[in-house]
C-alpha cells in the first residue's frame, strides 16, 4: 500500500510480548512521511482496527540479507509484495482491502481475516489512488532479521522486508519511496504463514 506504509495494529500470539518488544526496539522509525493519504498500515492488531500510518526507515540501497532461511525469506518476501501492491485503476482492486484479501492466503490464524477487512478510515486515502487511477506496485530490496530481534528457530521467525513503492498514476510521473514491513511468521502445515504484523 502506499508511500507512508499503511498498517492496521496486530497483537502477536500471547506469549510473544517479549519477542515483539525487542523487535520493536530494533527497528522503529521516525515520524514524518509524504502523502500519508495513500499510505498502507505497518501493523495489524487483533484487537484493534485503527490504522496508523507509520514512515519506512529502510533504504532502497540496502542489499538483500542471506541470513534467513530460503522458505522463510520466500515467504516474507511474497506477503509484502501481496500486501503493498495496489491497482486503483478501472475494474481492478475497488479498495486496500483487495490487497490486504490476496496477502490473507499468505497469512494464518486471527490475522486471515482481519486482512481482508474494509475499514472505513482508509476511504479517503483510496478515493486518492482512484481519482489518479494509480498502480502501485513493489520491488523488494532486503529482508533480515530486526536488529535486536531473535534469529528464527524452526517454528517462528521475525523479519523485516525492505522494499520500493512505485505509485503510478495514469497521467504525470512515477513516484518512489522506501518501505518497511515487519512480520512474524510461524510455521504451520501448509508451511511458513504470517500471523502478526508488530511494529517496523
């Protein structure tokens, strides 16, 4: 979703509060952020259904990591690509909760179905991607574990992905900006599924 990364707040399993708090610690961002219109939530909360636009802190510039295990990176790369892309053009998505529909088959647990939720505080900021009839569409450009954050065991990881948001609109230029999503996933039977968003 788009530049200012657009997040609804997920609570992890119980349990997990320690986990979350030092991957908070590892990878919060600062304020500020253009255009938070358009912008995608950074977090999903089981209990909660504001969103909160938060900025990304990662550079484009920064090399894809190899530290993570090949299915979990797999993973998390292609539930951010599912959550972040966008098209606000005719007969395509009709709001963020198209994409937020797409990443829930990535997703497991109370997270499934509070991905696909329309909330009504995201009306204007998609009523801004349709007037552009824009497309927004993402390139991954790193995934890590959070600084401060556990290395992944073999059933549960937390990763940060990194990724450029290029938002086009039907007519004037492309605009690009960094992004940052942090996950928790766990292993499951259908293999490594998202179950929490936690602070990036």
């Amino acid at each position: 979703m788009p530049r200012s990364s657009r997040f609804i707040r997920i609570s992890a399993a119980v349990g997990v509060v320690g986990t979350l708090a030092a991957l908070s610690a590892g990878c919060s961002s600062g304020p500020g952020a253009s255009r938070p219109s358009t912008a995608q939530p950074n977090t999903v909360s089981a209990s909660s259904t504001e969103v909160t636009t938060v900025p990304a802190a990662q550079s484009s510039a920064t090399p894809p990591s190899t530290s993570l295990p090949a299915n979990v990176e797999q993973a998390a790369r292609a539930f951010t690509t599912a959550y972040a892309e966008h098209d606000a053009r005719d007969g395509k998505d009709s709001s963020f909760a198209d994409a937020g529909a797409r990443a829930s088959q990535l997703a497991s647990g109370d997270l499934v179905a509070i991905l696909s939720q329309k909330r009504p505080g995201q009306d204007a900021a998609w009523a801004t991607l349709r007037a552009e009839k824009a497309r927004q569409t993402v390139e991954i450009t790193s995934s890590a574990v959070p600084d401060g954050a556990p290395a992944p065991t073999q059933s549960v990881a937390l990763v940060r992905v990194g990724y450029t948001l290029t938002t086009a609109p039907a007519s004037g230029p492309e605009q690009r900006s960094g992004e940052q999503l942090a996950l928790r996933l766990e292993h499951t039977s259908q293999g490594w599924r998202v179950t929490a968003l936690p602070w990036a």
